[in-house]
C-alpha cells in the first residue's frame, strides 16, 4: 500500500473518510517531525489549522494524530492506525512521555503484522530503536536497530537503511564508541546518495554532518572537528542549528578559552532558545527547554567564566523562554471559537472534573497520574487556541539590548534578585537600575534544594528556623551590601527554590518582596503600573466557609473577613449567602479589580494541575481555573497552600497561584503552607486597610503587613504564608 488512492479507500472501508482525510506528505512531515511519514490521517476540522502557513506545525500535528489515533483504534486494525501511531510517536516528541511513545511504537509493529504490511517494519523498527535510545535503553536500541537491517534485507527500503546507519553511529557515540561511530556515518553518507535530491537528503546531510562534529570532538581531534563546523557553517550560514554551534563554541573554548569562546556560546543559547520558542504550548516548551539543557548550562558557566555577567543573564532568561506568554491572533482565535474547539475543551474540562474526583476519592495514583496527564493535554489544546510562536531573541542586537531595557525599567532602590542552577552551580544575578552583578553561591544544587525543603518545613510545622537562617546566609549574604539598601526585592527563584519564604529572613523582614517565573516581567512595556487600590476599585468577594462534601471543618471567620475587607470599598459584590460555586468563578464576565476568595484549597504535589479551591457545590481544579478567561486584574486567595507548587526548569510553575496568572490575572497572593482562619481574616484584612490608607502596592503592604504582625508572634508560620506572585508595578 504505497498510493494515495489506497490510502483514501482503506479509510472509507473503517468509514473514517467523511471526518478524516489521508494525505501524502512524505517532504513536509520530515521537516516538522524528522520523518518522511508516508501518510498522514487528520480530522477535516484540523486540516486548515495544521497547514496554517503553508507548513506543518508539529503541535498540530500531534493533536490531529492523537485524534485520529483514537477513532482507528476504534475500527479493525489498519496499515492506516499503524502509520498514524509511528507519527504520532515522532510528533509527540517534546509533549508526550517516552513510555507512552514507546507503547504506540510497539502497537504499531504488532499491527503490521497482523494487517500483513511487512515491508513497513525496517520503519517501524528504527523508530523502535530512536525511543529506546531517548529511554538510554541503548543496548536494546541496538537490537531494534539489528531487527530494522534484518528486514531491510528482505524488502529493500533506501531510506530505512540510511537510518540505521545513522542511529547505530548515534548509539555507537553515547557509548564512548566514537571511532566505531564514525565508519557508521560514512556508510550513511554513502546510503544518502540513494534517497534522491530534495528536503530529506538535506536534513539527513544536516544531521550526519552535526554527529561527525561531535565524535571528531569527543576523539579529541578538536582542530578537525572545528574545521568541519566552519566550513558547514560558511557553506550554509543559513542553516545554523544550535548543537554544531554548541560545539563549535566548546571546542574555541577548549583551544583557546573562554573569552574566545563567549560569542559562540551565545550563538548556541539563542538558537536553542528559538527552538523552544517556536512552539505556542507550555507542554511542548517543557520539553523543548529540558531538550537543551547541556548547552543553556554549559553556556551559561562559560560567560560567567569569561567575565559577562550580562551575557550570562541574557542566556539564563532565555532559557527561562518557556515562561513566556504568548500574544494571540484574534482572527486564529475567533475562528477556533467558530469551529467550536473552545465548547471542545469546556466539554473535556467537564468530564475530567468528574474522573478527577473519582481518582482523589478512590486514591488510586495511577488514575491520579492519568488525570494529570489528561489535564496537561487540555491546557496544551487551550494553549493553541490563536496562539502565536514568538522567538524570544532573533538576533544579538535584541540580546545586547536586553539588559539596557531591563535595567530601565528597575525602579531606583528596587533589587532583582535571579537565582541560577547551572549544572552543579548555584548563582545569583543581582540587577538594580544601575548595576548588574553574578555572584556563586557557597552551595551544591543538593545542598540548595534541601535546604529549601528544609526552610518550607521549618515554617509549616513551628520548627526552629535554622535552615531559614542558613538560606539567608547562604542566598542573601553573597550580595548582603545590595540587599541592606534595597527598598523593594522582586525574587525570582530557580525551581529548586520553588517554595522558600525569602521574605520570612531576617534581611528581608518588612521590604516589599514580589516573586515572579522570569526577569523579563520587569522589561519596560510589561505589566505596567495600574491605578492604586482605592474604595472605588471594583471588589469581588467569594466566600465558601462551609463544604457538604468534605470532612474539612467550617471556616468560622470566613463571614467577618469578608464583611471587614467589604466594608472598605464603594460598591463592592459579596458571594456567601448563598455560598459561592463553581459558576460564580468560572462564569462571571464581571470586570474586577481584585477578586477575593476565602475557602479551603488542597494542593496535590502528585498532580499538581489537580491542586483545587473547595466552593460550595463542588471543588474548582487549577486546570478548570488556567484554561477559563477571566476579567480580573489581581487575585487573592484566602485558602491553604493556594501558592504552593511543583516547580520545572525554565520557569514552568503548576499550582492555583500560576493557574490564575495563566487565565489572565496580572498578580496573585497565596499562601505557602497551610493558614489559620482567624488569623489569615486578621492579616488580610490588615493588608487592605495599608494598601487603601496609603496606597501602597500588594508588595509594599505584604511587607509592612508582616512586620507588625512579627511583633505579636515571633515563628514565620503565623506572619509569612502569604506571597505576591507577579511583575512589580502590576500589583497596585
């Protein structure tokens, strides 16, 4: 089965041919996916949107094959669901685990099998070996890879031969086995000549050239190997990729040190970061940042080693990329709402809520680590709702402008403190409107994360803070001169970090501190400076003190924090009699400047997309919460843990804190562990009245708001849950 028509006919025998069309796009798919797919089967509804631009976008991609994945499962078994399955295992690359990668390549081996479709498998056995590769199963890759020759042999496949060669040289190098490695590529070399001229033999050229750099590299013939990245790069500029310039980098430095190698190291960074950029999803950026995360570091060291600071800064914020929030194209966005994939996701997010509860009633993890996944690939679906990729730096002009910018948009007397793990380093970049400084830190990434773990639990559980104060010695005192003259902090932590009150250590005790995902939150143009809080901002309050479905206890203070906080605004709209819903969250259109919530929340570290506020009806998820709208400027969340999160490189943080800031809230304050009623009433009530009688940002209240609380109880626990979660300037 090999044409166009067969395709078509085998989909209208499985009757799929009126949903789904089969298209042959052997040129297209390799330059998205890295493989020459013979047929691609996707839903009509998704044709235009995948071919948006002429080209294949492979997060498209991936969600139209997950589909039609589904719908062939359901029909007999087809050539069809095989081809699609080893498609979708390519595609899926930066969004889905290898595990499940591996089982559709498996699926996919069997099926050919039985449907009798033999001369596909040396394909199929190569992408065998490519995920047991990515599983560093290498040995077993090797095996696929002995599979894939030994039906190669039988049906003759030009291009399955190229790729074995090419993937045993691969494999060969991961194990130290460069100069075996090396015959392997010219075999492939020589395999390339039999595939024909265009997009493939290119990228195949592309990808051989790159593995010979590498090996000439780690074989120590550098002079070689550099030799090989010039003439590439001065024969094809236009095709610079980031690994060969990575290397190019490594081996300048290698020859010649640090200083020489600096330009190319930032070569490879911005490279890197486009790649990641490219894609419009958070799941696929993840996965894109975790793709490069040799060469961010690798690089990152090397600047600082060479005496950039700003550079080094420059590079740590841009492999901090996946943070970023994408612009939307309101024509792509309103035609996805035309085509009803918007009531697509509400209608998933509603059976998900379902499954979700039964998961965390039964307690089963595996349901749990389903649930999480499934909610994972909702946000992935809302994330490409008219969404556009946006490289973060094209060029080094952007890049050397980058610090300028964001020096000026430091207040004077505010203090960016952006803390690193590179490798097995630990740093800190210290910027102020007038310097930018990199300091080590006296602390392995070990030493770093359980001292963190340490601090958290220290203050959740009334524990003497000696790991508080220890982070304070180790984190702060390396630029104590700057932090002793800073009025305003915004901390901006690494995810080993995730969680540490630095605002609950002794130098910071009473300074306006905001924690953000990224520096570039502080660039001028973003988040801008709204009016202040005043009696005539528009409030919102929700309360919920009590939950049928729950053995938690009424919260009894839930009613005298709202009426209290009320009581200082004009107009304000209370939600507790009856108590606050789902809807009342979820399907408010109402403009607000600040919405209140006082009920319980549970943070799920496990699943942390299924960390959820308890209102009166039913519990309300952080996916629910990330993929619904909202018109909001600032929330509160008077409710435990609300701030707590599971933390990944790059920026990417999942709790109902970020949840909130990713439906469109400009800053959130949460809380860190678990709050007292009656005292969280108090203390926020308190805040209030400091931002109303004063004017005082979120920042600067939460500051002066601890320290008068400090004075009656001496622990953090009772004084220091409470963050602020977003840009300076955007929480007035």
């Amino acid at each position: 089965m090999t044409s166009q028509d067969d395709f078509t006919a085998e989909l209208a025998r499985v009757r799929l041919d009126g949903p789904f069309v089969s298209l042959v796009m052997k040129e297209e798919s390799f330059l998205t996916i890295g493989v020459g797919a013979p047929v691609i089967v996707l839903p009509q509804n998704l044709l235009r949107p995948v071919l948006g631009g002429g080209s294949l976008s492979e997060e498209l991609l991936t969600e139209g094959l997950r589909q039609s994945v589904a719908e062939l499962r359901r029909v007999e078994p087809t050539a069809l669901l095989a081809e699609s399955l080893l498609s979708l295992a390519r595609a899926s690359e930066g969004g889905e685990a290898l595990e499940r990668r591996l089982g559709m390549v498996v699926e996919a081996i069997a099926v050919l099998h039985g449907v009798g479709a033999p001369h596909r498998l040396p394909r199929a056995y190569v992408a065998l070996s490519d995920v047991l590769k990515a599983m560093d199963r290498l040995y077993d890759a090797l095996a696929a890879l002995e599979r894939a020759a030994e039906a190669e042999r039988e049906h003759r496949d030009a291009g399955a031969l190229l790729a074995i060669h090419y993937g045993r040289a691969t494999i060969f190098r991961l194990l130290g086995l460069q100069a075996e490695a090396l015959p392997e590529l010219d075999r492939a070399t020589v395999a390339l000549r039999g595939i024909g001229a265009g997009t493939t033999d290119r990228l195949w050229a592309i990808r051989i050239r790159s593995e010979t750099v590498f090996c000439l590299s780690e074989l120590g013939r550098v002079e070689e190997a550099l030799a090989e990245a010039e003439a590439w790069f001065e024969s094809d500029p236009g095709e610079f990729l980031s690994a060969p310039a990575f290397v190019r980098a490594d081996l300048i430095h290698r020859r010649s040190g640090a200083a020489a190698a600096a330009d190319g190291y930032l070569e490879a960074v911005i490279r890197a970061a486009e790649d990641v950029s490219s894609y419009s999803s958070t799941r696929f950026r993840r996965r894109a940042r975790d793709r490069h995360d040799v060469l961010f570091s690798t690089s990152i060291s090397a600047l600082i080693e060479a005496g950039r600071p700003a550079s080094a800064l420059v590079a740590w914020e841009m492999a901090r990329s996946g943070s970023a929030l994408l612009p939307r194209d309101d024509e792509a966005y309103e035609s996805a709402l035309r085509d009803g994939v918007r009531d697509e996701i509400v209608a998933e997010a509603s059976q998900l809520v379902e499954d979700a509860r039964g998961a965390l009633a039964t307690g089963d993890r595996s349901a749990l680590a389903e649930c999480q996944d499934r909610a994972d690939w909702l946000l992935f679906r809302n994330d490409m709702l008219g969404r556009i990729p946006r490289p973060r730096a094209s060029s080094r002009e952007l890049v050397d402008g980058w610090t300028a910018d964001l020096r000026g948009a430091i207040d004077p007397g505010t203090l960016l403190l952006s803390y690193a793990a590179i490798g097995e380093r630990i740093c800190v970049f210290a910027t102020t409107s007038e310097s930018l400084v990199c300091e080590p830190l006296g602390v392995s990434r070990l030493e770093l994360r359980l001292l963190a773990m340490s601090a958290a639990r220290e203050c959740r559980g009334l524990l003497p803070t000696d790991a508080l104060d220890e982070s304070a010695r180790r984190l702060l005192a390396p630029v104590g001169r700057l932090v002793a003259e800073a009025e305003a902090l915004v901390i901006v932590p690494c995810a080993e970090l995730q969680g540490l009150p630095f605002h609950a250590m002794g130098p910071l005790r009473g300074k306006a501190v905001a924690y953000g995902t990224r520096a570039a939150d502080l660039r001028a143009g973003k988040g801008g400076h709204d009016r202040p809080l005043s009696a005539a901002s528009h409030w919102t309050g929700l309360g919920a003190p009590v939950v049928s479905y729950s053995s938690s206890s009424e919260l009894t203070h839930v009613r005298a924090e709202l009426r209290d906080i009320s009581a200082h605004f004009e107009s304000p709209n209370i939600v507790l009699d009856p108590p606050a819903t789902a809807a009342d969250l979820l399907d408010s259109a109402a403009r607000n400047d600040v919405l209140h919530l006082a009920c319980h929340a549970a943070f799920e570290p496990a699943a942390p997309l299924l960390s959820r506020l308890l209102l009166a009806d039913r519990p309300v998820f952080a996916f629910e919460i990330a993929v619904t709208p909202l018109n909001t400027a600032h929330v509160v969340l008077s409710a435990c843990e609300t701030a707590d999160a599971a933390a990944h490189q790059g920026g990417h943080t999942q709790s109902l804190a970020s949840a909130f800031l990713t439906a469109g809230a400009s800053g959130v304050t949460g809380s860190l562990w678990p709050v007292d009623d009656s005292a969280a009433a108090r203390f926020l009530t308190t805040l209030y009245e400091r931002r109303i009688n004063t004017g005082a940002s979120m920042a600067e209240a939460l500051g002066w708001t601890r320290s008068r609380f400090a004075e009656e109880a001496l622990h953090p626990h009772y004084w220091a849950p409470f963050v602020y979660m977003g840009a300076l300037g955007a929480d007035r």
